[in-house]
C-alpha cells in the first residue's frame, strides 16, 4: 500500500502559547515520521519551538511520547501539551507533565482576536519587557523598545519607533508581503511568514531598517527611509 503524502497527515498552525500540531487518522509511526521530516525541512523555523499535539483518539503509552520528546529535545523543539480523546492518552501525558489542555485567551486577547485584519493597527505606547508577548491579527506599532525576551506576532507589518532585542513575526498568517520596521534591528529573531533570520547582533551605530522578504525569496534588512 502506498504512503500517504507527509503533508496530509499533519497540519502546523500558530497559537499563543507556541505551536499546534493536528494530526490525520494514520498510524503513530507514521504520524511521528511526518511531524519529524516538516521540523527538519524548516529547522530555522521550528528551532526553540514549544509545540503541543492534538492527538485525536490515538492511543499513547509513556513510551511513545517519551521517544517523540526526546527526538525533539534532539531538535531544539519543547513538547509542552498533548491534547486527546483517549483517558489513557491523558493520564500518559499528565504522567510525563505535560498539559492536557490549552488555556483560552485572554480577555484582551480575545478582543485583539475579534478585530478586523484589514488596515487594522495595534497601538502599543510603552516598551515591552521580557517575558511580554503580544498576538494581533493586523499591524502593530510600537513607541517604545522591544526588549530581549519580548515577542510580537502579527499578521501584518511592525513598526517599532525604538530598538529591537526580542523576537518579531510579521505576516504569522503567511503574507510574504509584509515588512518589520525599527530604528534599530537587534532582534534576537525575525520572521516574515515562514521565512526567519539569523539572531541579528546589536550594532554599535544602529541606524533605521526595514526587514523583507525580496525578488528571491530571502529575507533581508536595508536601510529604512520614512516618506
């Protein structure tokens, strides 16, 4: 019997506590092998991931999640939450700490959620500190710095009128598009729809950039000219 493509038997999305994982109804041999060949086709994109699994009714004894979490470890990718239909499945994984359910949103992130993307901007007025994480499905601008250890992720651009330490995703949603714009570009990562950068070391005369994807498909920063 032929294999089914890799592709249908897993399908990755973002959320805010890191990255989901769904699985299709196929052995979980295969399940793992497909999980395992997309974080080793795009590791720059998976690299210090936290993913959670949807499972579905799929039947897991400690040691098959034990196996998976270590061939994670392995990728520099954190297995945090197995979500499933099967008791057994849930003792497993309450066994080995990991969560068996994923926290609803916030009040304000809910509100953030309901706003339309189109035009739409979120206004942030102070500097974002670590350990901060901010979700929207427009464009953000921030007047103020973006600390190491803070994250935006946004559907659209990022203005941030200060300087960038932490991790910036524009275009989450897989607009190309997109562009990440600071006075200065120190980010510990960039992203553009599924295109990431290498850490950005600080400068010791930073000067205003803007970060796309260009003609070739890259990922690259230039100068930033307002007007």
């Amino acid at each position: 019997m032929d294999m089914e493509p890799v592709n249908s038997l897993i399908q990755i999305k973002g959320i805010r506590d890191g990255l989901l994982a769904t699985f299709a109804e196929a052995a979980w041999e295969d399940q793992c092998a497909a999980l395992l060949t997309q974080i080793d086709e795009r590791p720059a994109f998976f690299q210090g991931a936290r993913l959670a699994l949807d499972v579905s009714s799929q039947v897991l004894k400690v040691n098959d999640l034990v196996a998976l979490r270590d061939r994670l470890s392995e990728r520099n990718v954190t297995l945090w939450a197995v979500l499933g239909e099967s008791p057994v499945t849930e003792h497993t994984s309450q066994l080995l700490g990991l969560a068996t359910r994923i926290s609803k949103p916030r009040p304000e992130d809910q509100r953030h959620a309901d706003a339309p993307a189109d035009d739409t901007a979120l206004f942030i007025t102070k500097t974002l500190r670590s350990g901060k994480r901010v979700e929207f499905p427009g464009n953000v601008v921030v007047l103020g710095d973006v600390n190491a250890g803070a994250e935006i992720i946004a559907d659209g651009h990022v203005v941030v009128w200060g300087r960038v330490r932490g991790m910036i995703h524009a275009g989450a949603k897989g607009d190309r598009s997109a562009i990440i714009c600071a006075l200065d570009l120190s980010a510990t990562q960039l992203r553009i729809a599924d295109e990431v950068s290498a850490v950005l070391k600080p400068r010791k005369n930073p000067q205003p950039e803007v970060a796309s994807i260009n003609e070739e498909g890259y990922l690259q920063s230039e100068l930033w000219r307002p007007g």
